[in-house]
C-alpha cells in the first residue's frame, strides 16, 4: 500500500513538473487516502 502512495506521489512530482496540473491534484489526493490508509492499518496491525 505504501509503495503505491510513494508511486502516484512521483507522478504527482513528474505531472507537476510538466504543466499538467488536473493529473498532479489528482495522483496526489490518490497518494494521500493511501498513505491514510496505511496508517490506520498499520495502527490497527499493532494493536492487535
């Protein structure tokens, strides 16, 4: 999970750079839920 946040993080970086600001916002809400994500479920992993 971690590693696909970190993937659409540097399309984010790579659109960003380029001029295409619609795909940059959007990997980088994607790279943002799923680093959320893996948070709780790394949260949840250690609690139990």
């Amino acid at each position: 999970m971690l590693e696909l946040a970190i993937l659409f993080f540097v399309i984010a970086i790579i659109a960003g750079a380029l001029g295409a600001t619609g795909v940059a916002g959007f990997t980088m809400a994607i790279a943002k839920w799923l680093v959320l994500i893996f948070v709780v479920l790394a949260i949840v992993s250690l609690l139990l």
